[in-house]
C-alpha cells in the first residue's frame, strides 16, 4: 500500500504554480489542514508569498490539536507542558483546487510536520491514515490495497431565534427519504451543493434527501485510503462552509435533535491485489466471499469497542445508536442487511466490499478510516472467523453483543486494545485518549436542558 506525499516542491515548480494561479485569477492560497477531531484548521496565504510558505512551512502551535471546539486548551504531553511549542504545515500543491464559492482562493492540503525533527507530527491525522497505509505489508502477504467509498449524512438548519438551540431542521417537511427536487428542500439546497462540489473535483457522485426533514446524504466515489479521507475531510468543510454562505448551519453533529434520526458517516471498503483484482470476491466462498473477506469482517466485529472511540468520537455520538434506527446497535453483519453494523451490499466481482455503517458524521475522516483499515489488517493477520450473518431484521442483543453504550466505554476499550493500539501509535492514542477524556469531564459537569426539565419543577 503506498501513502506517498508529494514532499516540498523545487523552487521552480513552486515558482511555475504561482505563475498559473495568477493566471487565473487566484491571488490567494488557503492551506488547510485537518486537527485531532477533523475540522480543518488553516491560513489564507497571498500567492506572492507561497514561494516562502512552500520553503520554510506554515507555523501552527502545536496546541491546535488539543483544542476543544468552544476554544479551550486541554493539556496533552507537547502541548501546554511543553510551553506551546509550533509545528509547521507544509502545503501540498499536489492537492491545489479553486474554491468555486470564494472566487480569486484555491484550497490545498497541508501535513504538519515537528519543525526540529521534520517527522509528522505525532497529532496528524493524515500521518497516522499514511502510517496504516505503510505499515499494511507486515499484514498481508500480498500486495494489497485499500479501495474506499465515503457515504455522509447530514443535517441543513435555519437560524431559530428563541429556540433552545437557535437551529431548527431546513424544510422539516417529513416522508422525504430518497427524494430529490423541492418537495423536502424548499429552496434546492441539494442541486446548489452538488454543483459546487463537483466543481472543487473531490469526487462527489450524488445526492438525496435522508429519512429527517432538512437531512441530506452525498456519496462520494471510491479511491484509495488516503486520497477518500482527504476527499471526506474536504467534503465536510466544504458543505459547512458553502451552508454558512447561506447563512445556514450544516450540522455533521450525530444525533443534533430528539425524536429524530441521527446522521451517519458509513464507509465502504474493498481490498485489491497488485494486479487490481478485489480480494473479497469468491464465487465459490460462502455468500460469494472469499476468506479474505470472512477474516476483515472478523478483525472489524472483533475490534468494533475500540472502534467506537474513533468512529463516533463525541458524547453525543452514542444517542445515534439504538434498535430500529438504521445505526447499529450491536456487534454483527449480515448480507445486505441494513439494520447489521456490517452490511455486504449485494454486488460481487469487482463491486465486492463492506459497508461499515458504524460511524457517525461527526468522525474525523482520517481516524474512521484509519481504524477501519487497521482493524481489517489485523483481520487478515488473525483470521477470526465471524459467526454467521445475522438473519432478518437485527437489534435482538440475544443474538449478537452490543457496542458500546457512552463514549468512557468506548474510549476504555481503545485503550485496552493493544493490538489496535499498536497499530495506530501509542502517542497518538495517547493524546486521543487524553483530549477526548477532558471533554466527558466537561460533559458531566454541564448542566442540560434535560435535567432542567426533568428535575427543576416537581422535586
Ligand atoms: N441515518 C442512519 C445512520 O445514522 C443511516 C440511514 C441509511 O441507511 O442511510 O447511520
Ligand atoms: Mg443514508
């Protein structure tokens, strides 16, 4: 599996970059670059200067990844005790798109490197997708490579003044699920998005409205493991961004409102061998799988706890779960079985792969697909068998063990899987670990709504 980067460009290719940017119009480069928990973080660089920022790098503090989504610092070994140290973004013109809603900006991607050392830093999300990638061959014997579909939901608000929130659901208008047109989205939402995305080239197929009034769903196609996150991780920003325009919301919050559905992040991956062929398909295998297949299914049901902390990494991730939701619930699969965590969608061949349908949209693209891939590799090092498909309509915790119900539990299992762990890096489960264990420390010391309600009037 390769997870090459382009590395930093010769001055005469940087110097040939800036002479097309400014011949089309593009006066500014904004570098972009994904924190622990995948939003994008960046600079907007006037193209006369990316020359210096291509040689030298862009100076971040380091504390960038610890920082909470409402502003605070929480203390991971490097940061704060270190005295706020920087690391430095290299963009990667590799990756330059314009950005078709900010006319005269393109985008690109940048890794982050420790400026004393030029190792990735131990926080990147794209290193650590890079190193699993790299580190696939100790797995397998053969040469094979990861093929990866992104699949996300969605929810589009309009600004509610005087609601709890201030948000409510777009359209709101329900039975909408699998349409398109104005019936659940009032404006063309939908038609406005998709053309923007397909002009920024991140490869998006299509779209539709999801089960909720105001949630939408937008496949992007398949690629390797690498270039799909990348994609993902744009796709996010971009529909955030684009709805912000409109001075809309678009929530990738997993479960943003009671009594309705929460939004998904599933994935679908197949692997390929050195002459491209899908390792998963077997006419003659049971259900038409091969036992590659049978064994990443096995490594992905048997790491699923851990799993959970990366792919649905909030406090709010584990209220998506539940019987009769379309999320899962327990650990199972079946053969195109919505309601099972892993769905083997019904095509073979070439089409042969698995749909992970454990994530939420809140997941940092990179870690989900990190750790699914992980999870398959150690699949294929270990060969569990998984126990049969789950026959029929599933949530019957009879049957199958359920996932992990809060994210301490989640957050517990990662850290005591040290096969996955190994896998991923220690310091970089450390540093999870520690981030996302302050945020249930702030969580339960919050007051909600909830307990309000619950407790503030009869007792
Ligand atoms: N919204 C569901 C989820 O949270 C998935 C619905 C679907 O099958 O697309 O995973
Ligand atoms: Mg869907």
């Amino acid at each position: 599996m390769s997870g090459a980067s382009s590395g930093p460009r010769r001055g005469g290719a940087v110097a040939e970059t800036v002479e097309n940017l400014r011949s089309t119009g593009t006066d500014v480069v904004r570098v972009v670059y994904p924190d622990l928990i995948g939003v994008d973080r960046g600079r907007d660089v006037l193209v006369g200067h990316l020359p210096e920022a291509c040689a030298h790098g862009l100076s971040f503090c380091r504390a960038v990844y610890h920082t909470t989504p409402r502003g605070g610092v929480v203390p991971v070994a490097g940061g704060l005790d270190a005295g706020l140290p920087d690391i430095c973004v290299q963009p990667d013109l590799d990756t330059l798109k314009p950005l078709p809603w900010e006319p005269g900006v393109a985008w690109c991607l940048g890794d982050s490197v420790d400026p004393l050392t030029g190792e990735p830093a131990p926080e990147s999300p794209r290193a650590l997708l890079r190193r699993v990638i790299d580190r696939a061959g100790a797995y397998t014997d053969d040469a094979l490579s990861a093929v990866v579909g992104p699949e996300l939901e969605y929810f589009l608000c309009d600004a509610a003044p005087g609601t709890p929130s201030g948000w409510i659901p777009y359209g709101r208008a329900t039975g909408n699920v699998y349409s398109a047109g104005r019936r659940g989205d009032p404006d063309g939402h939908l038609l406005r998005t998709l053309r923007q995305l397909d002009r920024l080239g991140i490869g998006v197929i299509a779209g539709n409205h999801e089960f909720d009034g105001g949630q939408f769903e937008i496949n992007l196609g398949h690629s390797g493991a690498l270039d799909a996150a990348d994609r993902a991780f744009l796709f996010k920003a971009a529909v955030k961004e684009t709805a912000r325009h409109e001075g809309r919301l678009a929530t990738f919050m997993a479960k943003p409102f009671n009594g309705l559905g929460g939004s998904g992040f599933h994935v679908h991956l197949s692997l390929v061998d050195a002459a491209g062929r899908n390792v998963f398909d077997d006419p003659d295998g049971t259900g038409g799988l091969s036992g590659t297949a049978r064994h990443a299914i096995g490594g992905v049901l048997r790491h699923a706890p851990a799993l959970a902390a990366l792919l649905n990494p909030t406090v709010n991730s584990y209220k998506r779960f539940g019987p009769d939701t379309l999320a899962p619930w327990l650990i199972d699969w079946g053969l195109d079985n919505r309601s099972a965590m892993v769905r083997v969608p019904p095509e073979r061949g070439p089409g042969t792969r698995l749909e992970l349908r454990l994530g939420d949209a809140s997941a940092n693209p990179y870690l989900l697909i990190a750790g699914t891939l992980a999870a398959v590799l150690l699949g294929l090092r270990d060969r569990p068998e998984p126990p049969d498909p789950l026959a029929g309509y599933g949530y019957d915790e009879a049957v199958a063990p359920r996932l992990p119900g809060t994210l301490p539990e989640a957050l517990d299992a990662l850290a005591a899987d040290e096969a996955l762990t190994g896998l991923l890096g220690a310091e970089f489960v450390r540093a999870f670990l520690t981030y996302k264990r302050d945020e249930i420390d702030r969580y339960q010391h919050a007051v909600t709504d909830w307990e309000f309600g619950e407790y503030a009037f009869l007792i």
